[in-house]
C-alpha cells in the first residue's frame, strides 16, 4: 500500500496544555487500534520537539488575521478544512482525533462507515439534539469543503459574537440539516443565513463508538466516591473534554477549585492507564 492510499489519522497540537507525550500515546494507540495495518499519522503543531518516529510533524496552517483570543481556542481546528492543507492529503479521508482521547477499540471501521460521506461526526453528548457534531472524533474529505475556514476568516470576531460560540456549531450548521442553525444560533438571523442552510452531508458514528468519559461512563456523584468507572464494551474511543485529563482519571486526580472538590472527585481508573500508553 502506498502512502497516499493508507488510512490518513490527522490531531493537532498547539500552546502548552499538552505535551509531546499525547501525541505520542495517541499514535501508539491508534497503531494498535489499526491492528498491525499501515497508516500516515500527521501532527499539525507549533512545537514538534519530543514526538517520537512515526508522528509525521507539520507546521500548523496559516490562520491569518484572527485575533489571538480566538487563535487559541478549537476554532483554530476550522484550518484542516482549508484548501491546501497539503497536495498529498487533498481527497483523501482522514480521521482526526483530539489528543486527549483515550482509543479502547480498533479503529478500522471509522474509515469503512460510509465511505462516501464528506463528514461523520460523534453525535454531541451533552446537545444531542442540537444538530451538532462533537469534532473530538471526526472523518472528512480533506480539501472537500474550504467554505467552512474561509467563512469564519473572513471576519472571525463577527461569526463569534453574532453567529457561533465554538467551531464544532459552525461546522454542522453548514454541512448538517440546518437543525444546528436553529439551535445553537446566536441570532435568529443565522437560521435564515443561505450559508447555514445545511448541505445535508453529515453523518453521525454508530452509537457507542465514542463514549464521553464525563457524560457517559463516570458514574453519577455520589456513586463515584466508590464505584468504578466502568469502560462500555463496544466503545472505541473514550473522549476527555474538559477536565479530568487521562492522566488525571489514571491517578484518581480531578483539578478544581476547593468548593468544586465535594462533586469533583474520583477513584484511580485502572483501565485508563491500561489504554493511554
């Protein structure tokens, strides 16, 4: 298989919350979760010091001319829909995933579900009804849609204060069923925005693919002072928003503030350090 043809596994990597050790984890993880098949691993990052051989590192794409309060924030992952990613991806699916995921399944199926479909999403946990995408795991044609970039670009504090508060909701409201316009809007007008109407070309995971940690498998408080964190059988990858990170679950660890402490605590998750390595 030439390295065009193989399976593409895309993350990115900015600032100082996560070090090199995440994206290395996260390619050991995905290697097993492709059981023994090939695959090209790309890092997009603006620090590529410490990551192993195998993570193809990438200078991140250009984001030129928004503000460095938004350039910090997930928008910057609008860049990977821009046209030029890079003329070896254009065309290809690739699967992205966020560093902070925990992979505790084989990950084959997420590029053999409907192949033919421009973006597959996990269905939001926390709005599962909003037309929403959580893009912690996500497919897409690379290339396929630079619209999506381009909009927000163009005036990036407008479509952040009059029209979406994270990328994920500007993501769905152009190539969803116009349900996340609606929804998650700031302004009535958006719904009415040609732009936002919907494309219709997005697809969720099979449920139970990707499971939130938070959401789905920590037991509900008070029960987690002495239940185990269960891990779903049919999950594949277990997704880390916000904190605990998987370390922090590994260790039994959850940073907050003292008052927060009284809801925020939980065993070591051994299954967690069994997978994050």
């Amino acid at each position: 298989m030439t390295r065009t043809m193989a399976p593409l596994i895309l993350c990115m990597k900015w600032g100082r919350r996560y070090g090199p050790e995440y994206v290395n984890r996260l390619y050991s993880m995905c290697a097993r979760g492709m059981e023994g098949a090939p695959f090209q691993f790309v890092c997009f990052t603006d620090d590529a010091t410490g990551l192993v051989d195998g993570v193809e590192a990438r200078p991140l794409p250009e984001f030129a001319g928004v503000p460095d309060h938004l350039a910090v924030k997930p928008w910057r992952k609008l860049t990977l829909w821009k046209a030029d990613l890079g003329n070896d991806l254009t065309g290809r699916n690739a699967l992205v995933l966020d560093v902070d995921v925990v992979i505790t399944g084989e990950l084959k199926a997420f590029f053999e579900f409907e192949p033919a479909c421009d973006f597959v999403v996990w269905r939001n946990p926390t709005k599962p009804n909003s037309g929403v995408g959580n893009t912690s795991v996500f497919r897409f044609k690379v290339g396929s849609h630079p619209e999506i970039c381009e909009r927000f670009v163009k005036d990036p504090v407008g479509v952040w204060e009059l029209e979406f508060r994270i990328e994920q909701e500007l993501i769905a409201a152009r190539l969803g069923d116009g349900t996340a316009a609606r929804e998650t809007g700031l302004r009535p007008e958006v719904a009415e925005d040609a732009f936002y109407k919907g494309l219709n070309v997005m697809r969720y995971w099979p449920a139970g693919w990707c499971v939130s940690f938070k959401e789905d498998v920590l037991p509900r408080w008070p029960f987690r002072l002495w239940q185990e964190v269960p891990l779903p059988q049919e999950a594949k990858v277990v997704v880390f928003h916000g904190k605990p990170d998987p370390d922090e679950a590994a260790r039994g660890e959850w940073p907050a503030v003292w008052w927060k402490k009284i809801y925020k605590t939980i065993k070591p998750v051994a299954w967690v350090g069994e997978y994050w390595r």
